[in-house]
C-alpha cells in the first residue's frame, strides 16, 4: 500500500503516515525493558554527542522506522520490535517534523 500518494497534500500523508504506521506509546514499556537489562541504557539518557534527549517512545512499523533511521531518528531495533526515541512532545505525531519530512519526501 503506497502510504504518500502524490495526489494528496503532505499534511494528509504525514497523519496516513502516523495512522498507519505508529502504533503506541510505550515510554514505560522501554524504559522497563532498559532496566531489565533487554535494551542497553544508552537509550535513557541524552546522547553524548548532541543535545537531543528522547521525550517518548513510540512502537513503530518497520517501514517506518526505516524510513526515520535515514532522517537520523533515534531507533531501537530489538526483540523484534521497532521504537521510535521521539525528540519533541506535546503536539500531535503528524506533525513532528521528521514525519512532516518523510511525508514530503
């Protein structure tokens, strides 16, 4: 199923986008997993090399969490799931701007 049709604008993409390929909040479910020593800590905390800190996690399709690797998303690829570290908070998932730029690409 082609998720960005070219007929539709990007803010239609970007919220198909969200409906169809994030799943849940799970910011207890990963920082659990975390502390259970299933998924290395280095997630938790800021990362040494920028300031970005991860405000919510979100499980995420494959595709997606492909496509938001190559944007220099945070990722965690384990157990077979897909997270989504998401660096911003407080407004709806289709408009954070990775997947505005993913739904324009």
């Amino acid at each position: 199923m082609n998720v960005k049709p070219k007929n539709m604008d990007r803010q239609t993409r970007a919220k198909r986008i969200a409906d169809l390929h994030v799943f849940y909040g799970q910011n207890e479910v990963v920082e659990e997993l975390i502390r259970a020593g299933k998924i290395d800590e280095e997630y938790m905390y800021p990362f040494v090399d920028t300031d970005d800190e991860v405000f919510e996690w979100w499980l995420v399709s494959p595709y997606l969490a492909q496509e938001l690797k190559q944007q220099g998303e945070v990722i965690i690829d384990a157990l077979g799931c897909h997270w989504w570290g998401r660096q911003s908070s407080g407004q709806a998932v289709y408009m954070d701007a990775a997947i505005q730029e993913i739904a324009g690409a």
